[in-house]
C-alpha cells in the first residue's frame, strides 16, 4: 500500500508527539518522591500523609507551617526559618528570642502565603494535613513533608516523635520526653501528698469563646494528671475543652486554685476584668483564698515540649515557690 509524503510526515510527527508525552508522564509520576531541586543520592526517602518524599538529610532552611511543629523542631535543637505566626500579635514569652528571628509565612486567617515561602528558598518544607489543598505547590517549592494534624491534635509526644523521626532526631526526642518525667517526678515530690488533695481548675477567658475550661484531654489536662493533681467534677472526663460556660454556672470552674489563661490584648483584658466583676465570681473558693494565678495562654493552651516544660514552671512557681 503506498502512503503519500504529506501522511508519512504526518504519522511521523504524531509518534514523536506520543513518545515525549509518554516520557513526560513518567517523569512526574516520581515527584512525589524526590524534589527536582534535590538530587536523590542526597536525600532520604520519607514517608508522610500525601504519599513519600525525598528530603535533605542534612536540612538546614527548614519552614514550619504549625507553631507546634516550629516550637517541636526549636526543642530537637534545629531552628527553623519561617513559621505561620501573626507579626501583630503579641510573641510568646517563651520563645520571644526565637521567634525575633524567624520569618512569618502568614497571610489572612493563618493561611501560609505561597509568595512569601518562595522567596526564603526553604531547603524542607515541614507542612500539615490542615494545609494539604496546597501541597502540590509547596512541592513545587522544596520537598514538603505533611503531618497529620486533626482537631484537636494530637498529644504533644507523639507531634514530636512524627518530627524527630523526619529530621533524624530520636536520641533528642528520648532525652526530651526523659527530661520531662524527671521534671514530673521532682514536682510530685516537691507537692507531696497535698497534690491527691488538691483541685486545680483551668480556664480561659476569651472573647470569641466566652468562659472555657480544659478536659483531661487537653495537653495541660494531661500534665495535671501526670502529677497527680485533682480536678473539679466539671473538668474531668476524656474532654478537650469545654465552652461558653454561663455566669449562673461559674461554680464548675472553682478549686482550690484557679489558673486563668488569657492572651494578651485588649479584648481577653476587657474580657478578664468583666468576669472578674461578676458578684458569683468574688464567692468562688479560690478567688476568697487569693489563690487565683493569671498565667499565659500562649503556653497553656499549646501543644509541644517546650510550651508543657513551660506550664511546669508555672505550676512549680505557684503550688510549690508560693506562700
């Protein structure tokens, strides 16, 4: 059968065309493992929530998209470059030195803006299930590893065993949570049997959320219980948090002691200084024995070591330092 020019050039063009788009498609099948800005015989595979990538082994460019794995990274010894942290807002005590000089990722509603990540050049983009409608571009950026993060989070232990794992952090990881232990032991000894006595409440004033109290489930529920620390009848239970709790239903946040942990600004002041007005409040126990504490949300309502070592140390300056 004879085949003119004009069709023979034709049917050669269009096998060209499909071999290029065949090798095309089997070269972007890989980019979920290796970066094509990391060469792979430098990086190690990992494996995470949307599939394996291939991530420095050695990273030092690293952009956190969760202040809980920005403070996790910062306690394995590794600072990261960047975080999703509102340059408006107030830093937190704590990491005020750190978070001085790392950059804010953010844009509205703690969104990670794209624009901004890029032009750090992130060797390692440690990014979270909460932002998963965007990992194909910050793929497009630098390798990114998403963690699983569900409402509400996980325990802070395992957040930073998910994160040692990746940045090969294991024996620092161990030492940390060691070193946390010993901390409770040494606590526990220095409340000695007051601490099986003893009613902590929690709460916060916010004005978003009104009045709140912290379940057993929450990280700072967990190291009162760790203690060995009471609770009210209306904090216990496998809770997270418990909100909008009436004027008339004040009585479930009294105890012996009371923490209240509030942000600054001038709303949660405004906020403080209204419940601290209510005649119900001025009848709660805690609040007739002056043992009623202001401490910061930033670290009791977080979600890493550093923020937990942090709440020890109010415990320690309040129940044990305290006359």
């Amino acid at each position: 059968m004879r085949i003119s020019v004009h069709r023979f050039i034709c049917l050669l063009f269009l096998g060209i065309l499909i071999l290029m788009l065949v090798s095309a498609c089997n070269t972007a099948t890989d980019t979920s493992i290796t970066s094509h800005k990391q060469p792979v015989e430098d990086c190690k595979i990992v494996q995470h929530m949307m599939g394996k990538t291939c991530i420095p082994r050695n990273s030092q460019r690293i952009v956190a998209l969760w202040m809980g794995t920005f403070r996790s990274t910062l306690a394995l010894g590794i600072k990261p470059i960047a975080t999703v942290w509102s340059p408006s807002d107030p830093l937190p005590k704590h990491l005020q030195s750190n978070l001085n000089d790392a950059e804010s990722v953010t844009i509205l509603d703690w969104q990670p803006s794209l624009e901004k990540i890029l032009l750090l050049k992130p060797d390692l983009i440690l990014s979270n299930t909460r932002f998963q409608n965007i990992y194909k571009q910050l793929s497009y950026i630098a390798p990114t590893v998403v963690l699983n993060q569900p409402r509400p989070p996980l325990p802070w232990q395992k957040h930073l065993e998910d994160v040692a794992k990746i940045l090969d952090k294991k024996q620092e990881n161990k030492q940390l949570v060691n070193n946390y232990w010993h901390r409770i032991e040494y606590l526990k000894q220095a409340l000695g049997d007051q601490r099986h006595q003893m009613q902590i409440s929690v709460v916060t004033v916010s004005p978003p959320y009104g009045i709140f109290t912290y379940g057993e489930k929450h990280p700072t529920g967990k190291v009162l219980n760790d203690l060995g620390l009471q609770r009210p009848a209306a904090q216990r239970g496998d809770f997270f948090t418990r909100s909008n709790i009436s004027q008339e239903h004040l009585s479930e946040i009294d105890g012996d002691v009371i923490f209240i942990s509030y942000g600054e600004g001038e709303a949660a002041k405004e906020a403080l200084h209204k419940l601290q007005q209510e005649p119900l409040w001025r009848k709660l126990k805690a609040v007739q024995q002056n043992r009623v504490y202001l401490v910061d949300s930033d670290h009791w309502y977080a979600f890493d070591i550093l923020a937990m070592n942090a709440v020890l140390d109010d415990l320690e300056k309040y129940l044990v330092n305290t006359p």
